[in-house]
C-alpha cells in the first residue's frame, strides 16, 4: 500500500544521498509507525552514527517506547524533547497528548487531563486531545466535566461514531444519579438523535 511506497521512495532518497539523515530520520518515523521496530531500530542507530541532533533521536527513541506500551520510558523521552518543539505546534500537541496518554496508561488521570489540555491549548480542535482529556476526567469519575468536553468536541464537529457510545454512557450514568422524579432525558434523546442523522 502507500506505506511500501513511502518506504521505496525514502530507500531511494537515502541512496540518492548518499544515507541524508535527515531522511534516515523520516524513515525510522514511517517504520515505527508502520511497527516495523527492529527495523526502525537499525535506523536510528545509523542515525546516532552521525551528527544528528541528539534530542531527534531523543524523541524517535521515546516513539518506540510508546509503541511498545513502555509508558514510563515513553513519557520521559517526550518529556526530554518537549521543549524544542515550541516551533513545531503539530508536533507539540501530539507529544503532549501521548504524554497524557502515557499518564493515562499508568493511572495518573490528573496528569493526563494536564498533557491533554496542553495540547488543547495549542490546538482547540486537536480531536486525540480532547478524547485524551475526556477519557482522563472520566477515569477520575468526573463525568459532569467529562461531559462537557463532549459538548465542546461536538461543537467542533469531533463526535462521531466512536466517541457517540462514551458519552452517551456518561449520559445514562449522570441522568441515573439524579432523583428519579428529576431525572431529565432530554439531552441523550438529542445526542441519540443527532447519532442517527449522521
């Protein structure tokens, strides 16, 4: 597929270029996001063989550590390169969503919903973010905030038919708390039938 492709057209740049780094650089991000680790770990030893900066190869290291669910190892390598990626805003908000992500995996919800948040601020429409900061509230069993990052994430257009059964379970799970004799339906009924539109 377009994956194969890519990796031909890198191996010819690399052979073009006498091995860019540059381009070794491109390629380890492609095979590790393909998971193609072993491979991608021979690149990036090639890559630490030249001058490249040090924090790059910092953050392809702790790609594969998330990769692999090492989530402590992944979330300090992110952590280490964080700072030198304030001139790249597309990838400052997804390092600070697999931060929280990280956060998340190891029960630190509080933390999760901070990396996730980070990311909202460099990107309010960010749609990983807002379901990393969704997940996170909800974990901590905040759902009323929990539900109120849907409502922003449908305001932008974010819900679909992955994150519909979320929040209509944080729906069902809020309108079940409330006294039955109160209880309102209004807002699942709307949610189900914006669903069913779509």
């Amino acid at each position: 597929g377009n994956k194969d492709e890519a990796i031909d057209t890198l191996e010819r740049g690399l052979k073009a270029t006498d091995r860019s780094p540059q381009l070794l650089e491109r390629m380890a991000e492609v095979l590790i996001e393909i998971r193609q680790l072993d491979q991608a770990q021979k690149v990036i030893q090639e890559l630490q063989a030249t001058n490249y900066p040090k924090r790059q190869i910092e953050y392809l290291n702790a790609r594969m550590e998330f990769i692999q669910g090492h989530w402590l190892a992944a979330r300090r390598g992110f952590e280490n390169v964080r700072g030198m990626l304030t001139a790249w805003p597309s990838l400052l908000k997804q390092v600070d969503t697999w931060i929280g992500e990280c956060y998340g995996y190891t029960g630190d919800y509080d933390q999760q919903l901070m990396a996730c948040r980070r990311a909202l601020g460099v990107d309010p429409l960010f749609t990983p973010a807002r379901a990393g900061a969704i997940a996170a509230l909800r974990a901590a069993g905040r759902i009323d905030e929990a539900i109120d990052e849907c409502w922003q994430m449908a305001k932008f257009g974010g819900l679909n038919a992955a994150t519909v059964p979320s929040l209509v379970n944080m729906l069902i799970t809020r309108t079940l708390r409330q006294d039955p004799r109160r209880r309102n339906w209004q807002a699942l009924e709307s949610v189900l039938e914006d669903a069913e539109k779509a």
